[in-house]
C-alpha cells in the first residue's frame, strides 16, 4: 500500500497539474484575501477583525474544483490505460488500494494547507496575538476533514468511467451536492424541524459546526460515515470489475 502512496505522489508532481494545484490554491487565496477586495468579508485588511475566516469561507469553494481535479486520473487514468487489471493483481486487497491512493490525496490535501499558516502568523503578529485560536485550528480541522471527504467523493467519481473529464465533472457535481445541496433543500422546506434535518445530512452544516472551534463528535461522525460510504462504493465498483 505504501508503493501506491509514493508512486501517488510522484507521479503527481512529474506532471504539470500537480504544481499547478497547488501553486493556484495559494495565489488565489493570498489575492482575495489580501490584495483584490472583492469584498470587507473576504479581505482580511478590510474586515476588521483578527480572524482567518475570509480563508475558511474561500477554501471549500475552491477545494469544489482543486480535489475533483487531483483525483480525477485516480482509476480513471488505470481504466483507459488497461492498467486496472495489472493493479488488481497485486497482493494487495481492493480496500488497501484504495487506502493507497486515498492516503497520497490526503497527503496533497495537506500541502496545500501547509502554506496558509503564513496568513495565520501574519495575522497573530498584526493583531498582537489576538486571533481566536480554538476557531482557527477548529476551523483548519474541518477543512481538513471536508478536503478528504472530497477525496473520497472523488475517487468514487473517478473508478465509475475510464474519462478523466467525465470523472471530473461527476466529482465536482457530487461534492457540490453534498456540500451546499442538501442546505438548500432545507432552506426551502417550510417544515423547521425537517428542514433541520435535511441540512444534517449536508457537509456545509458540520463545516461550520467545526469552525466555531467547538469539536462535536456528531460532527467528526458524519465526515467518517461519509468517507466510509464512498470508499464502500468505490470498492464495489472494483470489485465488479472481476465479475
């Protein structure tokens, strides 16, 4: 399993799409936090307060097209290759393959953060070190835990069809759905309790749960369940291949 973590990795930065993503996660980020104003909210000079939240309300959005667009190649790369077949005969388990590459996107996921701590020491020496600390690390958490549901999303996305496009569209469809969906759908329930309820099944919800720097077990559940049930899938999907 390690094998397919490196080999993961490596292949992602002999590639232009690895640099490329994570070189455009962080200039994006540092222009609308710090130069272009698109709004007060956004711009952490303009807000008015020591806080990284302009960050944790852009990243998600962002992560919406950077993970779709990491994990797209994941299976669907070794499908259009012929490739798959050589993979599932090694001596490892469908799970553990899975796990493999799971594990190299997550480890991707975190240098893409490594560098927004910059903004964080930025913003503790500008305000004298008066930036809510359980926020902050609360919030780096949930983001943390949203990108790897991504991942998993997308891996599912990327082991249903031999088409690196098509897998990147079905991801970027179905993260969307999970993230801002199901709010929507209780926002426009007249029913408050069935709307609350609704919204429970929504990553958006547990995200911001998570970011008031209140770690509620409820919340990591759901992200755990979620990845879960997506790696479940994506396994039944390379199984049948063997059928």
């Amino acid at each position: 399993m390690l094998a397919i973590v490196k080999k993961e990795i490596r292949y992602f930065f002999s590639s232009l799409i690895g640099p490329i993503v994570l070189v455009l996660f962080l200039v994006t980020n540092s222009l609308f936090l710090w130069v272009v104003p698109i709004n007060d909210y956004l711009h952490v000079l303009n807000s008015g307060f020591a806080s990284l939240e302009p960050l944790f309300s852009l990243a998600p959005w962002m992560y919406l097209v950077l993970i779709p667009a990491m994990t797209m190649r994941g299976f669907a790369e070794e499908k259009s290759n012929g490739t798959i077949e050589l993979l599932l005969t090694r001596p490892l388990t469908e799970l553990q393959i899975i796990l493999g590459k799971f594990l190299a996107y997550f480890t991707l996921l975190l240098l893409t953060l490594v560098p927004t701590l910059i903004y964080y020491f930025s913003i503790q020496y500008l305000s004298n070190g008066s930036i809510d600390q359980g926020a902050t690390w609360g919030s780096y958490l949930g983001l943390i835990l949203l990108g790897a549901s991504f991942i998993s999303i997308g891996l599912f996305s990327s082991v249903a069809t031999s088409n690196q496009i098509i897998a990147l569209l079905i991801s970027i469809l179905l993260c969307l759905f999970f993230y801002f969906g199901f709010s929507l759908i209780g926002d426009s329930t007249p029913d408050s309790s069935f709307s609350y309820i609704i919204q429970q099944f929504g990553i958006e919800e547990h995200y911001y749960s998570i970011s008031r720097g209140l770690i509620d077990s409820r919340d990591i559940v759901y992200y755990f369940c979620l990845m879960s049930i997506f790696t479940l899938l994506t396994k039944l999907a390379l199984v049948s291949r063997k059928w």
